[in-house]
C-alpha cells in the first residue's frame, strides 16, 4: 500500500495544472479517490464528519443488487440449456451466463465511465459515482441477446441527454438506467420485445425444443394466455424468461431489505409502491372483463420488472420525489400506474419503466405542493400569534 | 412536572475523553484576546492602541454601526498586539494582564429594583451585553429591540458538552439576579429550556421569573433553537433573545458586584486531552495553561467550543467568547486504502452502512478526516433525521444557495442557525459545506433587509 501511495504521489504533480497530463487530472483523480479516500480534513463548519461519502452510499446498492445479478446469471443459463433441452451442471449454466453477461456489464461500464471522465474533465469536477450504480443497473434491465453496440448507444445516450446535459449526478431529472431502457425499447424493439428475445441464443438460430416458448410470462398474459402463466413460486423464486436481473423475486426482497437497514434506500417509496400496485391490482379485478384483469393484484407483484423496478429504479434519490410525504404519493402513483399501463395498454406488454419515469417527471411537482405546504403551516403559524 | 417535549430526531455522537466532574488547578494564563470574528456581522472599531494601559472592563472596540455597543475588556493590564488578518481585517485584541485585576466599577443595584433603560445602559458599559444574543442570525442583540422572548438552554446535548448543572452548583443566588435583570429587558418572564434528568431539579425549582419547558431527546434538543420552535417559533419580523447559562452569571455578577467579571468553568474534553476535566478561567484567556502538559502526542486539533460548531484555535489560542468548551481531537491527515470499500467496524457513520452498527454504545475516538469528496446533494429525507424542526432542510439549503431570498425566509431560515443544521453536515454524504452556505446565506438576508 505504502508504495502504491508513494508512486501515486510521486506521478500527481504531471496530473495537477500545468502538468503534462493535465487532461486527464479527473480521470486521475477518479483512480486516487478510488484506490485511496483522500486525506482532506475539515476546514471550516463541523470538524468531524461521517465516515459514509458518496462512494460508499453507492457502493451499498451495487451490494444489495448482488442476489439478483448472481441469480440473473445463473438463469441466462439455465433459460438457454432449457430451450436447447439439454441438462448441464450448476457451474456450466452459471458460466454460460456468465459469459453472456460480462460483456454487457464492461461495455455499460467502459462507455458510461468514458463519458463522465470527459465531462468532469470539462466541468473541473470530481468523478461522480452515481455512474457506479447505473452502470451495474443497465446490464440487468436489457435483454440477454442485446447487440453490445445497441447497448453501447443507448448508454451514451442516458448519460449524456439524460444526466450530464442538466449537470451530472444529483441534477438530473430521469432515471439514467431508464432512460437507457427507454432508448432501447424505442429504437430497437425487435430486440426488446417478443418471444425471440429473452433467451440466449433463440435470436442466432438456436432451436428450441417442442413446448418451449421463450416468451416472457407478461408476454404471454398480454397476449390473452394466462393459463400458460408460470407457477407463482416459479415467478418468484425467477426461473422465467425476462431480463437479466429483473425475474427473481426473492433475489430483489433480499436486496430489498439490505438497502433499508442501511438506510441508503427509501423504505417509503418501496412499501407504497407495492401498495400502490396492489390496489391497482384490486380494482382490475373489481372490473375485471378478461383474464388478464382477472389475474390475482398479488401475482403482479411478482410478474415482469415490477420488484426490480420499484425496489432499484423508483428510489433512485436524485429523481424520486425528495420530500418525504411526496416520497408516498410518488410511490403509490408509480406502483398505480406501471400495473395500469401493464394490463389496459396493448402496446407496451411492460408499464415498470414508462411509469417510472413519468413519476420522475412528476416528482418535482409532487414535490412542489409538499413545499408549498410546509410553508403554508409556516405562514399560518405567523397569523395565529399576530392575533 | 409540566409536560415534557420530548424530541424524537437527532443524533447522539458519543466521543471519548468527557469532562470529569471537578474543578482542576491550571497556572493564571499569560494573555487574552478578544476576537472580533466571535461576533456575526460585527464591524469593529479599536478604541486602544498598542500599548495602552486598561482595566478589566474598559473598551477595547465597539460596533461602528451600533457605537453603544461596546466590547469589553476581561481582565487589566496592556493591550499587546493587535493581530489582523487580510485586508487589515482584526482578528485578535490580545491584552496582556498586570495581575492585580483592577476593575472598572459599574452601579451595583437590584435589577428588579431599576427601570428598563438603566439596566440596558449598565450591560452595555460594562460590556456585558454582546453576551445577549438574537435569534434570527445568531449575533449581538439589538438594545432597542424588545424581544418576544428571553430564552436560555440549561443543558447541551452537543458531543464532549459541558454539564451545566454542576457547573451552575452553589451559584443560585447570582443567575437569580441574572434572570430578573433578562425578564426586565424582555417584559415578561426568562423561558428555560430543561433536561428532566440532566438539569438539576432544586437549582431549577428554586428560580423565579422563569417559564421552564422539558425538553428530552438526542441532541440537537438541548439547542436554544430547536426548544424555541417547539414552545413559541420564530416568524418574520420576531426577535427573541438567547443567553447562555454561564453568561447568565456574568450578568447577575455585574448587578451584585458592580464589576466585569468574566468567570468561567470550562471543561476540557476530547479524546487527546490527558485528563479530561474542568478548570476556572475567564472569557478570552489563552488555553495554553490548560492543555500546554495536558495533551497526548501528535498532530492535533483544538476547538474553542464543541467539535460541531467550535471554531478552530492554535495550541496558544485563545477562548472564544461565548465558548465553555474546549475539545482535541486528531486531525486527520492520512488517506486510507479502499476505506470507502471496507467493512468499517470502528466507523463513525449515522448510516448503517458500516459494520459500526454493531456497537451502538462504543465510544469514537474521531478525528477530523473529511472521508470523501465534495459532491452534489444526492440524498434526500437523510438531514431532517437529524434535525427535530419542521423545516425541509435540502429545499432550504437550495435557496440558500441560489440566493433566493423569498423562498429563503419560506422555509424558515429565521428559525436556524450554524448549530442546527451542523448534524446534517457531519452526517452528509456529499460533504457540503452546510454551516457556511447558511451563513452566507444569512449575510445576503441581513443586506437586503437592510
């Protein structure tokens, strides 16, 4: 460590202005951070501080997203031997995911980073970390079979119109991981949605064997076949066809409670959103006049990106309501809403992302009146002792 | 016992080294000052020269906007130096004392005896009125103000605080005289903002011209300012007054004695001071004498004040005026491999991100290491854990920021000051600077109302 430390000082002053490498002072001062927290002290204001900074908060939720991506990786394989009809060993369909799935992970990675490098570079910033959490995200919410060029676009396109055009982590308005998703799912829905899809290898000619079909269970809802659904304990447990990180249930309970006990996700926001798709649920079954209105309120908690989607994307601090009574209505709203558009619009089999990111556009407005209100209660105050 | 508020936001940093509850001998210290920069939007004019021969209560500067105001000095002899800093700026009016301690003498009177305006001008003489502050903004109080409110904390929920009740032991008689002096000023009765178990229930009960309110909870609840917004908060246009208890003192001190007698028990705390404890000494002295032997090796930090809000003074430096606490801690100059990454187990974090959960009651030995970079502000819902106020903290800090004055005074920058929010800036994971924005910010307000 000792020589690390000094060979990193040793080589900063050709990264500090006027150097050689002044370009890329951020770039190296993203590794330093990264290997080292740095040994700034307090100069003014409290003179003890947390030991919780940025990277450490980020750091949790690629921690509590862990159970889903292991399991994620596992059913890439297990999806692909299924269709295929063959029955290798647990480490042959772990690898195979894996080997799937690494590649998606290093080009959200490698493209996302290079673009926040150059941006604090250009701003005089720090590297932020919020691209940590994004980067780990995108790869769990696209399609297995995603051409990488197609994913290296759409990343480029979430971070750059989606984050850094309003300034970089803390300031944007859409959830960039979504807004990657969203690109995707617009620009290339041949290879977003359908049968084909979901499954490695289905798309490059594998055949899949007799009574296999390789559709997603919204998919198959959507289109009337509710009897074809999968088993609730299979929806929960994940062993479904779907996105990377998004099919099992549990995996994202687990990483579900981890972020509440540490504090670094919004409780407030994960339990009405539940709450909120489960009425939805409700009243679809209340007026149920097919079968897919007809399907239990719960079992669409289980079904598609919903879990993933409320417990990971919805409590994304930056672009979730920030006001706590608007972190419940903003919830309730989302969960409302991705069951609504899932089950009454024909179009999009899927309503997790579009209703996301609607409430990230209304969250600021959710926000406003719970301000509004507080000064309201402020004003109100002032009356009553002017009496 | 009337009903206790009890505060349920906050947060307790528990540090080694608290003060032990006894008095200690330390050697007479060599010089004082009197800071300037102790004083919010204080502009002083120097009424000494160097070299001028003074006693213990004849001015050293005033206010040049409010010239009656005037700044006092704690003990005779010769005004030393004047230290000032950029732009001539004075930062120190350092007093060297001759020892014999010759005072200026003042009327010594019953305050509940004299009209309003003869006690306003005896604090004012004798400089015991900057000791009188105001809520909003947190500087000297305005003697043709008359207050909503007096109000005085009787305990301090900060890390290392002092413990009033027994520094305020045997002293009933003169924060008495205090306290009415205060209600004459205010026109009504002293508010006291009490502990059940940390406030000592005779001292208390014995007092009169008090209205006391129970305050119970994690600090910030021993704040002046949280205790005001939960009995009678601050709006608009509202002055209320804040004393602290040992200055209460100094005031009864100077109607029964008829001197400036600047006395103080201070506790020295912190994790570096060798023998934590309290000593006797005045308002300005050097601390030199009381952590010159007394401290551990190393780098160190020393805090005229708590680790919160305390403003950081050389080993030589110099008490502040309205500080009865003076902390060491490490500094915390070193970069830590991965430290973002490891389990933390003796980590200090409000988060349960660290495995430092694990033992809630373990006392930190912390230093002043930033532990991280400057970020935007990410985190929402994460300050008013820490803060038991009605205010939306992020959305203040925000306006504060952009300066925009009427969501400002929206959100109720008249009920905060530094201390109040200092939790949410240990706390944060962006490592804003959140004290200074809300001076700042409080600067423009003050300007723009003129």
């Amino acid at each position: 460590m000792k020589a690390l430390r000094n060979f990193l000082d040793k080589i900063k002053p050709s990264f500090e202005k006027g150097g050689r490498f002044e370009m890329f002072h951020s770039t190296f001062e993203a590794f330093e951070t990264l290997m080292f927290v740095p040994d700034k002290v307090t100069t003014q204001g409290s003179h003890i501080r947390d030991a919780m900074d940025m990277k450490r908060a980020m750091i949790i939720v690629v921690f509590a997203l862990v159970p889903a991506t292991l399991f994620g990786i596992w059913n890439i394989g297990y999806q692909h031997f299924l269709a295929a009809g063959e029955e290798p060993g647990f480490w042959s369909t772990f690898l195979f995911g894996l080997w799937k799935y690494l590649p998606l992970l290093v080009v959200s990675y490698v493209v996302g980073l290079g673009i926040e490098f150059m941006f604090a570079q250009l701003r005089g910033h720090e590297v932020n970390e919020g691209f940590l959490v994004t980067g780990f995200l995108i790869p769990l919410i696209v399609p297995v079979d995603i051409p990488l060029w197609m994913l290296a676009l759409a990343v480029a396109f979430a971070v750059i119109i989606g984050k850094e055009v309003f300034g970089g982590t803390g300031m944007n308005i859409l959830n960039p991981a979504l807004t990657a998703r969203a690109f995707l799912f617009f620009s290339y829905p041949a290879w977003m949605s359908g049968d084909q899809v979901w499954v490695a290898g289905l798309k490059h000619g594998l055949q899949a064997v007799d009574g296999f079909s390789g559709a997603t269970p919204l998919a198959e809802a959507a289109a009337g076949k509710i009897e074809h659904l999968p088993s609730a304990m299979q929806m929960f447990l994940g062993t479904i066809p779907g996105s990377v990180g998004e099919t099992s249930t549990l995996a994202i309970l687990l990483g579900a409670l981890f972020l509440i006990y540490t504090g670094i996700g919004s409780w407030k926001i994960m339990v009405s959103a539940f709450a909120g798709g489960l009425v939805m649920g409700l009243i679809l079954n209340l007026f149920a006049v097919n079968p897919y209105m007809e399907v239990p309120a719960w079992e669409h908690l289980l079904l598609g990106g919903f879990a993933f989607g409320m417990v990971f994307m919805a409590t994304d601090p930056v672009t979730a309501a920030q006001t706590e009574t608007g972190k419940w209505i903003y919830g309730f709203l989302a969960g409302l809403l991705a069951i609504l558009i899932r089950v009454l619009n024909p179009a999009y089999p899927e309503g997790v992302m579009l209703a996301i990111l609607l409430m990230n556009v209304f969250a600021p407005l959710i926000d406003h009146y719970v301000i509004e209100a507080n000064i309201k209660r402020r004003l109100k105050r002032a009356k009553v002792t002017a009496q | 016992m009337d009903k206790v508020i009890k505060l349920k936001r906050g947060l307790d940093i528990r540090l080694q080294g608290e003060a032990e509850k006894k008095v200690g001998r330390a050697s007479e210290p060599g010089s004082f000052a009197l800071k300037p920069p102790d004083f919010h939007t204080l502009v002083p004019k120097l009424t000494v020269h160097e070299g001028d021969e003074i006693k213990a209560g004849s001015p050293l500067f005033f206010d040049k906007y409010r010239p009656e105001i005037l700044f006092t000095s704690p003990v005779s002899g010769q005004v030393k130096t004047i230290f000032r800093g950029e732009r001539r700026r004075i930062l120190e009016v350092i007093v060297i004392p001759d020892g014999k301690q010759d005072h200026l003498t003042f009327r010594k009177s019953d305050p509940l005896s004299m009209k309003r305006e003869e006690i306003v001008e005896e604090l004012l003489k004798s400089g015991v009125w900057p000791f009188i502050r105001q809520r909003p903004f947190d500087h000297v109080a305005d003697p043709e103000d008359t207050p909503k409110a007096v109000f005085i904390s009787l305990f301090d929920t900060s890390p290392l605080a002092p413990d009033y009740a027994f520094i305020l032991k045997g002293e009933e008689k003169v924060f008495q005289t205090g306290v009415n002096a205060l209600s004459m000023l205010s026109g009504g009765k002293v508010h006291l903002g009490v502990h059940p178990e940390r406030s000592d229930s005779a001292f208390v009960s014995a007092l009169q011209n008090v209205e006391i309110h129970y305050f119970k909870g994690p600090h910030p609840a021993g704040n002046v300012g949280v205790q005001i917004h939960h009995t009678d908060p601050i709006n608009k246009g509202d002055v209320v007054w804040v004393v602290n208890p040992q200055d209460v003192l100094i005031i009864g001190r100077l109607f029964e004695e008829g001197i400036y007698d600047p006395q103080r028990i201070v506790a020295v705390a912190g994790s570096e001071v060798k023998e934590p404890q309290y000593y006797r000494t005045r308002v300005g002295a050097s601390i030199a004498p009381l952590v010159e032997e007394n401290v551990k090796e190393g780098d160190l930090r020393f805090i005229s004040g708590n680790v919160l809000t305390g403003t950081k003074i050389a080993k030589t430096g110099y008490l502040g005026f309205y500080d009865s606490l003076v902390t060491v801690i490490p500094e915390g100059h070193y970069s830590e491999f991965f430290g973002w990454l490891m389990p933390g187990f003796g980590k200090f974090s409000f988060s349960r991100s660290f495995f430092s959960w694990l033992t809630p009651k373990k006392k930190y030995r912390l230093d002043t290491n930033l532990h991280g970079g400057h970020r935007a502000l990410v985190f929402s819902g994460l300050y008013e854990r820490v803060l038991p106020m009605d205010i939306l903290v992020m959305q203040l800090l925000k306006a504060t920021i952009i300066g925009d004055i009427d969501q400002m005074e929206n959100l109720g920058i008249y009920e905060v000051v530094e201390e109040d929010i200092a939790l949410c800036e240990v706390i944060d994971p962006s490592k804003t600077e959140m004290q200074s924005i809300l001076r700042n910010g409080i600067n423009v307000l003050i300007k723009e109302l003129g």
